[in-house]
C-alpha cells in the first residue's frame, strides 16, 4: 500500500480547507493512512507531514508497521503527549483549530484533550475526510476483499455439513467459526449471525441456543477479516420439504437482488441500486416486508460509506466495493436474504461472491 500517497492526498485536501490540523482516532483511518493494527494510538495529519502517537505497549509494533509518519512514543497518557506536541506547535498554526472526527474522538477524550490544550487552541468537527477516500479501494485492496470473500465463502460449505434437525444454532456458528480461524482468517467481520424458523424473521438475529427444526428457513449471515480487509455473504437455505409458498418468496428475493447488481455501474446512484430491488419486490406484493437497506459499503470495516438504501444520492465509482442484500421478513413465521460482494468496475460491475444462490433444501 502506498500510505504516503494516502498522506498526500490528505494534505493537499487540508491545503485547501479551514483545517491546518487534523487528529484522527478512528482505528481504521489510521490504519488506512500508514499501516498501524494495534488498538491504541492517534494520528495527526497537517500539510507539513504526519505524526503518529502511541503508547509503550505498541513501541515495537508502531516502528515496524506505521509508515510515512514520524512515532511519538507516550511514556504516560497518549493525550497529554499530544498537548504537549500540540502546544509546541501553536505559534507556528495560521489558525488555532485542530479538526477531530467528531463520530469517534469519545466525549472525555475530547473533555481531557481541551483541558490540556493551551488556551485559545479549538477543537472542531472536520468532514469526514478519510471515510471518502476509503470508498474506492486500489486494486491492491480489491485484491485482499476478493482473498477475504473467497475464504468467508468456504465457510457455508461448513454451515451445510452440519446443519440438520436437532443441531442449535450456535453450534453451526462455532463450527464455521472455528473453520474460519483454520482457513486463516483473524477474526469474524461480526458475530455470525444463523437464525432458524421464526428467528429467521430477526434481520440481525444472533446465532442462539435454540434447535434448529425442520419446515423452516435458515439465515446464515458471515464474513471474515484476512490481511485487515472484511467480507459479508449471507445465504437463506430451507431445511426438509418446501412448499410453493417458501420457494415463491425465495425467487422474488433472489430477483430483486439480481436486479439491483444489474443496476450497478459507474455514475449510477446508490438509491438507484436499492431502487430497483425494491422495484421487483413492489411488483411481487413483497415490499412491506424488506424493512432493511439494500447494502453498505466493505473495506477496512465491514459496514462503511457508501450507504446503499432509498433516498441517498452518492455515485458510484470504479473501486468502490458494496453489498447488496435484499430481504423480506414475515414476523413470527421466517425470513428470507440473500448477500452478494460486488466491485464496482469500468464497465459495470464484477460479483466477488463466489457461491450459487440458487433455492436449497437440505
């Protein structure tokens, strides 16, 4: 990754604001802009160059993987060393405000972090400067997306072996967790969500306790972290004999998803995508019933800009990389989704999900 040119960019971008400092918190920011994986530390962009704080624990850590940036190690508190830092440079700001991302600098970091601060020295909300630039992924990231899709992928594989009448719910997760971290993966993108009969109807029901029974549907909703790069599937399978009614409403969503990846393209707007889910839902009497987005953004986090649901208006653009994961949800009876990555591509999109989505009994 070329973290300087991530750096530059920054800079150029503060060149031309009302920023002349920029503190970032958010983990994966920093980790975007100069290659840190710890789980403490800051980073401070200004035109001038880049400098990132840390603590003793990541001495060694931070002198191995930050790139492009000079490392301040903090003996003591990482925000008093910051003060410090910042205090030194006051007089040599043309305006006296540090920007902050106002979503992830906690309320007493902030609190602390004035309180330290020479007097005259503001702290103020700066755009979200960073989550922007993520949305396109180089095609180094693509690469390591479509590694971690692939692998994420093999984890329905384990789900099928093993689910059967009687197994719970967690013990299918365990079991494709556990697959995972085999396979290679650092951890899961979120708990691994396998949500059976009327839990089914959860859009976000965690792996339980409960058995899973036959006559029903099954939602298994995973992905994996490999090289820092996430990925999201899910897939609805039934368990023992469908009727016409399950297999109908399986079609309809299996439709509306295959339309809403034939509508993305560059310079095509994310509400259009989830317009055009929506479209085939409408028309099959479904619509009530998809109560969700049809996607998000994956990178670094497994939900990140863009957001694809009704009413937002960003374009897409080659590189960015989102899901797209219509639903319908009957409360009480079950549940029904279908997940696909997609890269946005030059000439429309390319789908980095390899597994067949096509309905399933087992």
């Amino acid at each position: 990754m070329d973290f300087l040119a991530r750096q530059r960019s920054l800079q150029r971008q503060l060149a031309s604001s009302a920023i002349d400092t920029l503190l970032l918190s958010h983990l994966p920011n920093i980790h975007y802009l100069c290659g840190f994986t710890g789980s403490a530390g800051f980073f401070v962009v200004e035109e001038s160059g880049s400098v990132f704080f840390t603590d003793v624990r990541y001495d060694t850590q931070a002198h191995e993987e930050v790139k492009a940036a000079k490392i301040v190690i903090a003996r003591k508190s990482v925000l008093e060393a910051l003060a410090v830092w910042f205090g030194s440079r006051q007089k040599k700001a043309k305006r006296p405000a540090i920007g902050i991302e106002a979503d992830h600098l906690t309320v007493g970091e902030r609190k602390k972090l004035l309180d330290l601060l020479p007097s005259g020295v503001r702290l103020k909300n700066a755009p979200a400067l960073v989550e922007q630039a993520r949305q396109v992924k180089e095609e180094d990231e693509l690469r390591l997306i479509g590694a971690a899709v692939k692998l994420g992928a093999t984890l329905f594989d384990r789900a099928l072996e093993v689910l059967r009448p009687g197994v719970k719910e967690s013990e299918v997760a365990a079991e494709m967790e556990y697959a995972a971290r085999r396979a290679g993966a650092s951890e899961m993108s979120f708990p691994t969500i396998v949500a059976s009969g009327a839990r089914s109807a959860l859009p976000h029901g965690r792996a339980s306790e409960q058995e899973i029974a036959p006559g029903g549907f099954v939602v298994c909703d995973f992905g994996v972290i490999l090289a820092g790069y996430c990925s999201d599937q899910t897939r609805t399978v039934w368990l023992g004999a469908a009727g016409r009614e399950a297999r109908s409403a399986y079609e309809a969503v299996k439709a509306a998803q295959l339309a809403a990846i034939a509508a993305v393209r560059p310079g095509a707007t994310v509400g259009e995508v989830d317009a055009a889910a929506r479209k085939v839902l409408r028309k099959e009497g479904l619509a009530r019933y998809f109560t969700h987005s049809t996607g998000h953004g994956v990178g670094l986090e497994v939900h990140e800009a863009p957001r694809v649901a009704a009413g937002q208006n960003e374009v897409l653009q080659p590189g960015m990389v989102i899901t797209i994961e219509p639903g319908v949800y009957f409360p009480g009876k079950w549940g029904i989704r279908i997940e696909d990555m997609v890269a946005v591509r030059e000439g429309g999109c390319e789908v980095l999900t390899p597994t067949d989505k096509d309905f399933l009994a087992v």
